[in-house]
C-alpha cells in the first residue's frame, strides 16, 4: 500500500485505521518501508490519530486537490487493542469541512 502511495501521491499522510489487536506503530512502519521503496518519505507526514490526519489533509489541500481518504470505507465502527469504536471517515470528514 505505501508503495503504491507514493508512487501516485503528492502527499501522504500515514495513519491509523484498525489494528484489531496488532501494534498500530508496527502497521505504520511496514507501510513507511512500501513509501520508502517507493521513494515517498519526503512527501509523507505520519500522524497517529486518525482524525488529526485527515484534519491535516484538509488543512494543507489547496483549490483544485482531491484528498483520498482510504482505508475505512463504508466501516462505522474501528476496532482498536480489541475494542469496536465508533467511527465513519464521511462523517469526520463532513464534521472537519463544516468546523
């Protein structure tokens, strides 16, 4: 997946989705090795928390940039250290554009 990021992104924000019961540090560091093979560490910002991730995107993003927001897709819920959290990317999305 990070491969593939950077080789089609202009930016990337690497970040947290479900980690059921996985260490979400080492999630994110398979997929920085996949962003450095695909040469993409210059253009990639690591934010742990979701939701500040895509605040980030929004908050850099000019007129004319598309943010791809992947990952979650149609999930309402995340599970995390075994736990189901509510969550839907849509809805935070709509919550950081209207804020």
């Amino acid at each position: 997946m990070g491969e593939i990021a950077a080789k089609l992104a202009d930016r990337i924000f690497l970040t947290d989705e479900e980690s059921y019961n996985e260490d979400p540090e080492q999630i994110r560091a398979q997929i920085f090795e996949g962003i450095e093979k695909g040469k993409g560490q210059v253009r990639t910002t690591e934010v742990a928390d979701r939701r500040e991730a895509i605040k980030k995107a929004i908050e850099v993003a000019k007129k004319g940039d598309t943010i791809l927001v992947t990952g979650m897709g149609h999930e309402v819920y995340r599970i995390v250290n075994g736990e189901r959290l509510p969550w839907n990317d849509e809805q935070v999305v709509r919550e950081l554009l209207e804020s």
